[in-house]
C-alpha cells in the first residue's frame, strides 16, 4: 500500500509543550491517533493566540479557518505521561489558505509528522474567502 510520506521543515517558528494524558492512551497503551488530532489543535490555538488572533476570528471579525485535508505520518510511539513538544510552521500560502507542518517530539526522538491544509473562511457568509491582511501580517512578523 503507498504510503503518503511526509518530511520535516526546515524550521518551524512555533513550539508548545504538551504532557501525555490517559485520555490520550489507546486500548495498546500509547498515544492513540485521535489523540494526536486533538494535540496539534492544541498547538494550532496556542499558535494563534500568541498572534492575537483565534480560529474563528483573523484580524477582521468574520474570517476563521475550517481544515480542507490532514497527514500524519507515526513515527514511534508516545506513552502516558510523556512530554512533548509540537514544534509548528506555516507556509505554502495561497490566497485562501495554508499548510500548518508539525513536528511532534519526545525530548529528541520524532514522534509523528503532520500536515493540515487550512483554508480561511467567512463564518458570515458561510464560505471559503481570502486571508486577511492583519493574520498574514503577523506572520511575517513572527518569521516568515
């Protein structure tokens, strides 16, 4: 079966530090998948937060984002209590969204890649729009 292969950036402008919960154990013990989902939505919040701004609101009261497709690609395995850290970078920008690239470690040992694709959109209309100025400002203020 092909295997979609995901590969590291080379850098990411983003961490947040996160500590395996039970609740993120499977029935073999480990960090299950959809626990992996729920951590880098964790991050993604976190990274716009430090922007000013949330997934619901870009900059302009109306635009948030709304997530068009999702990798993960396993690594090795993540146990209770682990700590990790998810190390995150936006790019591959178009006029209507990004790709968010994650890294998830365990002190040096990579855990799992992930890559969403997020497309901007207009909670008032209910639509795809473009991004707004102030998030895409901020990001190029942050490193990009």
């Amino acid at each position: 079966m092909p295997r979609v292969k995901l590969s590291e950036q080379p850098h990411y402008e983003f961490t947040h530090r996160l500590t395996v919960r039970v609740t993120d154990l499977n029935y073999g013990a480990h960090l299950a998948n959809n626990a992996v989902i729920e951590l880098i939505h964790e991050a993604r919040a976190q990274l716009f937060r430090a922007l000013g701004f949330g997934e619901t609101n870009l900059g302009d009261g109306r635009t948030g984002i709304i997530m068009g497709d999702l990798v993960i690609n396993f690594k090795r395995e993540g146990f209770l209590f682990d700590e990790l850290t998810i190390h995150s970078h936006a790019g591959e920008f178009t006029r209507q969204g990004f790709r968010l690239f994650h890294k998830i470690t365990r002190g040096s040992s990579l855990l799992a890649l992930v890559e969403t694709g997020l497309v901007a959109f207009d909670y008032v209309e209910r639509k795809p729009t473009a991004l707004p100025a102030p998030f895409l400002q901020a990001l190029e203020n942050h490193g990009h």
